[in-house]
C-alpha cells in the first residue's frame, strides 16, 4: 500500500478536494501506474454535477496516460517504466461479446469490477470510489493490464491521453460504430473534443463533405483544422442550411452533445437511408420522441457507439500511428496544460464551451 495525493468529490456541485489517499497494492492481475496527464472530459462533470450518478467520495478522471510503476504476479505484457494509456472500457476478454470484438459490451463487467479490497481509501479506512474503475485525478492508480495500452516513447503522455477517451470514442465511432465509408457526407452536432475526434475520424475515412455543428463560433473555427468542409452555427436552421450547402441531407450525422433535443437534429439532418449515430452521453432518464415516418419511409437508421465500439487496445495502437504519421492532430486539440492543482479552474473554464481539450499535468 502507499499513499499518495489525490482530487476527491465529496459534495456535487463543489471543487474537487485535494487530499492524501491510501492504494492498495496490484491485484495479481492488475498494474500500479503513476500518473502522468489526465484530459478533463464532460463525463467527468456530469459525475461533478449529478446529472450521471455517482457514490461519494469518488475519484473523478479517466482520460489517463502514466507510467507503469509496479505489476501484479500474473502481468506478463508490461513492466515498470512502459508508458501507458487507458483502454476505458473494463472487459474480460473471454465472453461471447468480447470474443466477437464488443469488448464495450463485455457480459461479466460486475464480475471484473469487483476486488477483495477497495483500490482507495482514506487514511481513516473509508473506501474512495473511482469513476469507471479508473479515478485518474490520483497521482497513482491501479488498472488492470488489459485496460492499458503501451504507446511509443514519441508520443507525448500530454497528448497521449487524449488517445484513451475523446479520440477513442470519436475515430471509433466513425470507424467501428458508422462505419463511414469513402465519399460519403457527415455532420457532425457538438464540436468540442469528441466532436473534434469524430470530425478527423471522417476525414481519415474519406469522407466528401464533413460539416461541423455548434454554437461557438470558435469552435467551429477549429472544426475547419481538423477537417470540416463546412461550418454551421447550431442557432440557424441546420437542416435548412445543410440542404443548402449540399444540396441534400447527409449519409451520416454524428451527435456528441448528449441531449434529446440535438439526437432529433441528427436525425432530421439525414437523406433518405442515412445513419445517425448517438455518441454524447445524455443525463439519465433521457428519452427521445422522434418521428416514425423518417424510419421506414426514409429507411434512415439510428444507432449509438459508446467508447468506440469495442476495440480500444487495437485501435489506440492505430491511432498513435496515424498521430506519429501527422494524420491524427492531438496536439492543436490541447487548448492548454494546467497543474494537477489547477484542475477545478479547469472545469469552469470547460463550462464556458471555448476549449477543446484541457490536460493536468500530475507530474509536477
Ligand atoms: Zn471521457
Ligand atoms: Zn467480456
């Protein structure tokens, strides 16, 4: 066991508390990581505001780059010093849906979630919950070894971060989840970091038109970087300007905001036959009224994608490649790197929609 200093939620709506916590030592299968850069994602604030629920004390963070300090008696593909990101989603790599290669499904999740001890706790003994088995705002954690990808020593742990949540999850989408294919046209409604993932993911597809939706004009500034061919304000009529533009809808639109409201705009942005795909996590409880006719006159289709559909240890390798290659842009997504103790001033600037990425550098 150490102790080490972590960012605890203890009351919703309130800054993060810096304190000393206790880990536990590695599991047999499970690798002691000292963190290194953690990306602040909206996930981690719908846990902050209660809009996802969460048991308190809990160690928010999960878009996660460190190195590994120490392993488990059965880790045999890592040792102490590889550097490291997150492959989020837990699995065990055995039932029929990871078999199949929808790890995010994986059927024995509560089984591998669960440890003879807590990986947290405090020093007087209460257990500390982590947000998705990760809680990376904690100078060390523990994962398991299947949930971490070894990345090239070029590629920066401050970028590399970005790999295990937004960039997984956005390029996932568009590759696993849609399956965009050459030539097609996408839209994609919510520009921030997944939006910025899923708008490179289309461009790397081949896509022949790519349009960025959202309110911030300087996010849409940035959409254009990252591949967007055109750009529409979320306050105009999009399907009236989309229409315009291409004259028709698009093949697939993509929606990572996470509401009821922008998941009908995906739909009604669609030609007849196009896909829309839901990959902004909504509050729970959300519900979607949307118009049948669009289903079977216009054969539209609507699915979801969740952290990439399924293959993050396979493609976060692919993507460090294309990053390396300069076809994958992370770093103009890092808005900016702040100190692990800078982290609450970074969500409020999050709340304020102008950054794509912000990354705490826990090293320092
Ligand atoms: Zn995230
Ligand atoms: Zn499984």
């Amino acid at each position: 066991m150490i102790t080490t200093e972590a960012a605890l939620l203890t009351t919703l709506n309130e800054p993060l508390e810096f304190t000393e916590i206790l880990v536990d030592d590695p599991e047999p299968n499970e690798v002691r990581v000292a963190v290194s850069n953690v990306g602040l994602c909206h996930s981690d604030l719908h846990y902050m505001t209660g809009t996802v629920g969460a048991v308190l004390p809990v160690v928010v963070g999960h878009e996660v780059a460190g190195v590994v300090e120490s392993v488990g008696s059965a880790v045999t593909s890592l040792r102490p010093g590889d550097r490291v990101v997150g492959a989020l989603t837990p699995s065990c790599g055995l039932c029929r849906n990871c078999q199949v290669g929808h790890s995010t499904q994986c059927q024995r999740v509560s089984q591998i979630r669960q440890r003879p001890r807590p990986a947290f706790k405090l020093p007087g003994g209460q257990a500390v919950e982590r947000l998705g088995d990760i809680g990376a705002f904690s100078r060390h954690t523990l994962m398991r070894e299947n949930s971490l990808v070894r990345v090239p020593d070029e590629v920066g742990l401050h970028v590399g971060c970005l790999l295990s949540c937004c960039i997984v999850t956005g390029v996932g989408a568009v590759f696993r989840g849609a399956q965009v294919r050459a030539g097609a046209t996408v839209a994609v409604i919510g520009c921030g970091g997944v939006g910025s993932a899923i708008i490179q993911g289309a461009r790397l597809a081949g896509a022949s038109a790519i349009v960025a939706v959202d309110l911030d004009d300087a996010r849409l500034a940035a959409a254009r970087t990252y591949g967007a061919t055109h750009v529409v304000n979320g306050a105009a009529d999009v399907q009236a300007e989309i229409q315009k533009a291409l004259g028709d809808g698009v093949d697939y639109a993509f929606e990572a905001v996470g509401s009821a409201r922008t998941a009908a705009t995906a739909l009604s942005i669609l030609r007849a036959t196009g896909t829309a795909c839901l990959v902004g996590i909504a509050p729970d409880g959300t519900n979607l009224t949307l118009p049948a006719s669009d289903f079977f006159f216009g054969e539209k289709r609507l699915i979801g994608s969740y952290m990439g559909s399924g293959q993050a240890h396979e493609d976060i390798s692919q993507f460090a490649r294309l990053y390396l290659q300069g076809r994958l842009l992370l770093d103009e997504m890092v808005s900016d790197v702040i100190g692990f103790h800078e982290i609450n001033k970074g969500f409020e600037a999050m709340k304020s929609g102008e950054v794509t990425r912000i990354v705490a550098d826990l090293t320092e």
